[in-house]
C-alpha cells in the first residue's frame, strides 16, 4: 500500500533490520486502492469512548485504535508487539491502546464467538478482566481458528470471572451488535486485513496497516512525540 502526502503530522517510517517499511497514510486523503488505480475515500473512526477497552491514559497524546482477530496469527504477534509499546510509553502516560473487533468470519469462523467472549469478561469483570482475558486468549490460542472454544470458560476462571455468568452471556449472544460495530466501522475506515490499527494524534487518524513490529512503531511514535515538543 502507498504512503501518501504529510498533513499535520510528520511521520516517519523505519527500516529496522530487512526492508521494513510500514505502510502508513492519513484517513481524509486519498490512496491507492491494491492492484488498482482507483481512489480510495476513507472515513474517520469513532474517537475514545467511555465504554472502550483501553490500556492506559485516555488523554494520551497518542491513542492507537487496533481492530484485531484473535484467530489471526499476525495479530497474536502485534499483541504482544502492542504489549511492548505500553511498557516503553504507557507507564508514563504517552500512549494508550484501545481494543476494538475485527473477525474474519470467512477464514476464522471462531473470532467471532471469541470476540463475543471478550466482551463478556468486560461485562462481568471491567477493564481489568478483559485485558487479562485477552491476553490470555492471545497466549494460548494457536491461531487459524486452532483454539478449542469449550477452554473459553477457563479463560474467564484464569481473568478472574464467574464461569457460570460468562458462559450464560456468551450463549445470550448480547453483545455482538458492539461487534458488528467496531468491524463495519473498520471496513469503511479501509481496513482490508488483520490487524489493522489507526493513532489518533492532535485531531489526526493515522492508519498503520498490518502486524508492524516494534521498531517500526517506536520510530513513528518517536517521531510524533518530537514534533510534539518542538
């Protein structure tokens, strides 16, 4: 995918190790679509809401929205990448990740009953239960829709939550209207894959495409907090 002309935000791409090169362009302009020459009009995502999943400060300079699939093994590596980011920069308050649903029902027909999992352990258990839930899913799950859906009440033991009410609200089936929201809004925003991710920064939706590793996004967000303080 191309990277498309600066507006606000100066960003800066890294080459660490092989050629790197993290695919990088500005919800509002205009970019190519794959394999095509025909414009792309892209739309802008919901901001921080109070019924996020986030790790961190809210008012963070630098948000990064992921829409994940847990099945995909390119989001279990960015999840542990994500992790990494909010060791350097989250204890400090510069950047926070918000957690948002991406599933790829025609090759990983389990992320979604997955997804609806997650949400169940934010019902029962708060922030804290759905992080530790995720993580754990993220950690155990052997991707390509590889993970046993019957161990899912074992996650929810392991995140601290009632097995019995996490697995009446998995059947209920109550929260997958939030689902459908957090992936209709990414396929508008143009995400074509797993995981896609946007940073939001002074006003500004930066889409990063794919399971960039670490380097590449400790340069952009180096970057983005430099211009910030010049």
């Amino acid at each position: 995918m191309e990277t498309v002309q600066k507006l606000a935000v100066p960003i800066a791409i890294v080459v660490a190790g092989a050629l790197i090169a993290a695919a990088l362009y500005f919800v509002n302009s205009n970019v190519s679509n794959p394999g095509t020459d025909t414009p792309v009009a892209l739309k802008d995502i919901r901001g921080v809401q109070s019924d996020d999943h986030i790790r961190g400060n809210p008012n963070a300079p630098i948000v990064i929205v992921e829409y994940s699939d847990p099945e995909c093994p390119f989001c279990k590596n960015y999840h542990q990448t994500m992790k990494q980011v909010m060791d350097a920069y989250g204890a400090d308050g510069k950047v926070a990740w918000v957690y948002r649903h991406f599933p790829l029902d025609s090759i990983h027909p389990k992320a979604r009953a997955e997804a609806q999992a997650m949400e169940c352990a934010f019902e029962l258990g708060g922030n804290d239960a759905f992080w530790k839930f995720t993580d754990r899913l993220y950690e155990t799950t052997p991707s390509n829709n590889g993970f046993d859906l019957s161990k899912l009440g074992d996650v929810a033991t392991f995140a601290g939550v009632d097995k019995t009410k996490f697995e009446a609200c998995i059947a209920s089936e109550k929260h997958k209207d939030r689902i459908q929201r957090d992936l209709d809004e990414v396929v508008a925003a143009g995400g074509r894959g797993t995981p896609h991710s946007i940073i939001l920064v002074d006003g500004e939706q930066v889409p990063v495409e794919g399971g960039q590793p670490f380097d590449v996004l400790k340069g952009l967000i180096d970057t983005i907090l430099s211009d910030q303080n010049s």
